[in-house]
C-alpha cells in the first residue's frame, strides 16, 4: 500500500522504515529537511511540504499524521483538510487526547474524510520491535488500511498464546487492535500510559529502598550494600515482576548504577494527566496512578534515586531527554 507520513522524528521516521521493509510505499514530510532526505535516500518518495505530499499520493489516499499533541497536530489536520478530497482518510498516530479526536472525527466527516487515531506503542524500538497499536475509527476504513497496521504489528512472533482464548479476530494476538469508534483507540493508550506511569514509579521507589539500605541511619548490622544491577538481572529471569521496563532498568544500571547520567527531573507529556482526569469524570478511585504523576511533580523540584530510574526508563523505552529544573 502506499501512505503518507508526516513527522519523521523518533517514531515517525521508523515507521516509514518498517512499513517500506514489508514493501509498502510511503511519501513523506518533516520541517527537517535532513530528516526527508535520510528516508529518501532510504527508498520514500520526499517531498517539501504537505500540498506535494498530498499530489504525491493516489486516491483514495491516506496519510499518517505522527505529530506532537495540541497545535501542531491540530494545525497539520487542519491544512490537509482543504488539501484531501472526500474518501481520504486522515491518521493521528500521535499522543492526542481523545475528545480531540471525537471533534476532529466529526468535522472531518462533513467534508467526507475519514479519521483514524492510532494509540501507538513502541518507542523508538518499534523499528525493530514492531508497534502495538490501538485503533479508533470506522470498522470498515480500519479494514481496508490492515496491511498497514499488519506491517508496523510485532505479530505473533514467540510470545506464548493465551490459554483459554477463543477469538475470532486474531489482530490483538498479532499487536493490534480496532478499539471502538474515533477516539477509543487514543483512549485506550492513554489508560496504557497512565498505568505505565504507576509500574514505572513501583520500580523506581523499589529500587530507592534497595539503594538506601546501606544508609548509615540504619542500625550497622541492618546495612546492606547491595548490588542493584545484579537484583535487576536476576529479576528479570524467572521472576513475577520481568517486563520490558525491568529490562531497561537493567540495561541502565548495568552501564550506569550510580545513574549519575540523570538528574531525576521527571517530565510528564499529558497522557498521566488525562487518566486522572478520565477517572475523576467516571469516579474511578485511581490511588497508584495519580501519585505516580504527583511523584513526578514533586521530582522536579526535589529528586532521589528513583526518579533518576523513571527518568532512565523513560529515557530507555522513548528516547525522551529529561527536562530541566525551572
């Protein structure tokens, strides 16, 4: 198939990548010029702004919008609202938060575009890895925008089936899924992130604990010193608490354990904060997840050695830098 790309950065450029592998074509554009021509050195077609981009793709035409959340996004949709023709189909793959999308759904559908918002998870290891996305949007537009979806997927791969389960839809069994109507698939993610939130932050206070144990206020034959990239590793195999965010734990213990590479300024980019606030609307008591983002306040303005973990895990999994202290 063939889909336009906008927003080459840490997830939009790799996109582009898995999807040419598997043998789709894609246009695309960035306001980095150098970002255009790495992928069009790379086989895409690169073009200098969104009206090329629009006549370089056949109708119906489809094209993935992979931009931070508010006004670039919004603005992007925006002008290629009066550039596609009816049939089109607009993709949000970014960080969007829901309600924007039922709006964006809405308007987009007098016009006859189409709109499809893609919670999308992989960070900059979906190249590699692949994506699991979570898809919002009409059923049959969805469908006939699968090979997409299959391609950017992990698939199957080794993961052990789920026992007992009976599906007629294999596509959650293969990284992805059509959640509901626009906006169900960004809503999906937010809650996903916001429950990310809440492991990140058990791991970090863990480790805090296990750090600390050797702290002299300790009565001496209480004080351990103990090796925490060594607990990581043996975590990770065998244990009920191995993830991904355990691995990445490791992997930024094993080459730094003091973590002297973070200050432990956490930053949060929105997704924490709509969980809480989806919560509050559906009277949902959310203890974990809604510490976890005060804890991230907090490390901006006092930071331990778990934070300094969050913010290697976020680090690890996005390639998201620390924001400086105000």
């Amino acid at each position: 198939m063939q889909l336009g790309i906008i927003g080459l950065g840490r997830m939009g450029g790799n996109i582009a990548r898995r999807l040419m592998l598997d043998g789709h074509q894609t246009v695309v554009y960035d306001r980095n010029p150098d970002f255009v021509t790495a992928l069009g050195n790379e086989g895409a077609s690169g073009v200098v702004d969104l009206a090329a981009l629009v006549a370089g793709l056949d109708k119906p035409r489809a094209v993935w919008v992979m931009l931070p959340a508010g006004a670039p996004t919004e603005d992007t949709i925006a002008q290629l609202s009066k550039l596609l023709d009816a049939g089109d189909v607009i993709i949000d793959g970014g960080n969007t938060f829901y309600k924007d999308d039922i709006r964006r759904g809405q308007e987009l559908a007098q016009k006859g575009i189409d709109y499809i918002d893609v919670g999308t998870s992989g960070g900059v290891w979906g190249l590699e890895r692949g994506y699991c996305m979570m898809i919002g949007g009409d059923a049959q537009v969805v469908e006939r925008l699968d090979p997409l979806f299959a391609s950017l997927a992990p698939g199957i791969g080794t993961i052990a089936r789920t026992r007992d389960r009976v599906s007629a839809d294999d596509r959650a069994e293969r990284g992805y899924i059509h959640a509901g109507p626009p906006g169900a698939g960004h809503f999906v993610k937010m809650i996903h992130n916001g429950i990310e939130y809440g492991m990140m932050q058990a791991f970090a206070e863990g480790f805090d604990i296990l750090k600390t144990k050797n702290s002299p206020s300790l009565p001496e034959d209480q004080r351990f010193d103990l090796n925490l990239a060594d607990i990581a590793e043996v975590w990770r195999r065998g244990s009920v608490v191995s993830s991904w965010l355990l691995d990445l734990t490791a992997d930024a213990l094993a080459s730094d354990p003091k973590l002297d590479g973070y200050s432990g300024a956490v930053a949060d980019s929105g997704e924490g904060r709509w969980t809480i606030e989806a919560a509050m609307e559906q009277a949902v008591p959310v203890p974990v997840l809604s510490n976890s983002l005060f804890a991230r306040f907090r490390s901006r303005q006092q930071s331990t050695y778990g934070d300094k973990l969050l913010s290697a895990m976020r680090f690890g999994f996005g390639g998201h830098v620390e924001t400086p202290k105000k």
